[in-house]
C-alpha cells in the first residue's frame, strides 16, 4: 500500500500517520518495523521517522502464511458479495466455519483456501464474523491481515451489524424487547454457555415477527457477539430455538437450531461505503415455516 503525503499531514511521524488516519494496529506495525518494509521514497525508514508533504509512504506486506494444518479443499461457496478486501458468503447448515479439533476438515475456511489457490489470491483465511456449525446465513470473511484489523476495530465498536430469524418455542410477551444478561462458559463443560452474572455482559434485541399455535418467528439483532448468545438468551427466557438440544430446544421438527443471519451491514475498510447484504431463509427454514402455517390452518 502507498500515499503521497499531503500537506494537512506534514510533520506526522509514520507510527502516527498509519496508526490514526490508517488503522494500522501496533502488532502490525511491529512485524513491518522488524523486516524493514516501510519505505519513504524507495528507501527503509522506521516509525519515527518524520514525514514531508510530498513524500512517498510506501508499506510492503509480508507474505500470508497458511497453517500447516489448514487443508485446502473444493467445495461449492454461495457467494454473495466479493471485492479486493472481502468476501461475503451465505454458509449452509452443518458445515463449520473454522477447522477445530471436532471438525479438522470440511470447514468453510478449507473451502475458502481452496478458493483463493484457484484465483490466485495470496492470503490465509480470516474470520470477521464467526457463525456455529448449524447456524446458516450470512458470514464475513476478510481476505488479508490489514483489511482484517480494520473490520475487527469496527467490530469491537458494534458498528458490524447483523440480524437473525429464529424460530422459538412458545409465545414471547412482551412482543418486542432486550434481553441483556451475561454470558459465560458453563462450569464443568468446554462447549456450553450459560447466563452468569460475573459472565460477559451480553445485549439480544428481538421482535416477534409471526405467531403460531406454540411457536413464534423472531428477528433479531445483537448488539454485543458472545458465544452462542441468540441461543443462551432464547433459551433463559425459557423460549429455546427449535432444533437446539443443546439448549432445550426440541428437534422434533427440525434437527439444527432454526436460526439464521438474514442480513449484514459493515463500513468497507477502504471506500468506506456502508455495504449492506441480505439473505432468504435456508429451504429447512421456510419448510418448517410452511408446516407451522399448515396447522395453523387446520386448526
């Protein structure tokens, strides 16, 4: 990346021009001081160095590094929304979105890699905004480190927006509302969440959509991102998502948690333009939805 110095940033050392007016990260900043890859007119500077109008601030990235555990592998990605920076895909069901030690394979992220191989894209996968394994929707992914740190700066500012559909159990009252309780890890397991005073603090917001004789469709928006929150949330005001056994859920009539992220909106790390992006429900959703339409008729 590069900038010609203008004369409003005259007198600016390099670590403050890139850290306030670039976003540049202080980790980020420490692997280009240590392999010398900030140049002010062709020639190796450091971060102190004090920058000229006129001058030519040139920043060479080091070359992404793919884990040696990270396997690329063909898979069909319903992509969304692709540029320079990001890429938005809408993930199915049942497919994780980073290998772990349960899923060490068939991950999105494997068949992200095996994406940019094919397109000759020349960096490792980094998550924005991490889905469960059976929660379809929208997902964020940035394609290199710097777009990465600028979108998570955004992030921990809540300025990343999404919403979800849900199918729940039962009828919510009041029909609209926040349910902000803390989040932590559930004593004595690795994987489950639970409301805990000292946890997280953690914000839900919802509003019912449509009715039906014991269930009810949701939208919901989150305003903090914490582990499995939809669920945890649904699930203490005794309202559990369809499908999620984890959290009480019944999966009588469909065996994954009925949720969804319907829609994404983010600031782009570059233009700055608001990006905003939309999803149909998953075809197991809107089956389920038309069986609770069904009965509702019947009855």
């Amino acid at each position: 990346m590069n900038w010609a110095i203008k004369k409003e940033h005259h007198g600016m050392i390099i670590r403050d021009f890139l850290q306030k007016n670039h976003g540049f990260s202080r980790r980020m900043l420490t692997t280009l001081k240590k392999d010398k890859r900030i140049l002010v007119n062709g020639a190796p500077q450091t971060v102190r160095f004090c920058l000229s109008e006129g001058d030519y601030l040139e920043v060479i990235f080091p070359r992404e590094t793919i884990g040696e555990n990270m396997v690329r592998e063909k898979m069909e990605l319903a992509i969304v929304y692709e540029d320079d920076a990001v890429i938005v895909l809408n993930k199915p069901a049942g497919i994780a979105t980073i290998p772990s030690q349960n899923h060490p394979t068939g991950t999105i992220a494997n068949g992200v890699l095996a994406y940019y191989e094919e397109n000759n894209i020349p960096h490792t996968i980094h998550v924005v905004t991490r889905l469960d394994r059976d929660t379809s929707g929208l997902l964020l992914i940035a394609k290199d480190r710097y777009s990465h740190s600028l979108l998570a700066t955004t992030q921990k500012q809540r300025a990343i927006k999404r919403k979800y559909q849900a199918i729940v159990k039962g009828h919510l009252e009041p029909m609209s509302g926040t349910i902000d309780a803390s989040i932590d890890r559930k004593e004595g397991s690795i994987i489950e969440r639970a409301v805990i005073e000292t946890g997280k603090r953690a914000i839900t917001h919802y509003k019912v959509i449509k009715e039906y004789a014991d269930t009810s469709l949701v939208e919901i928006e989150l305003e903090t991102g914490r582990t499995h929150q939809i669920r945890v949330h649904f699930s203490h005001i005794n309202h559990s998502l369809l499908g999620d056994d984890l959290y009480g859920g019944s999966i009588e009539r469909i065996e994954r948690q009925a949720l969804h992220c319907i829609e994404i909106s983010f600031e782009h790390p570059f233009t700055k333009e608001i990006i905003s992006l939309k999803s149909s429900l998953s075809e197991d959703m809107l089956d389920l939805i038309r069986e609770l339409e069904d009965e509702d008729q019947i009855n």
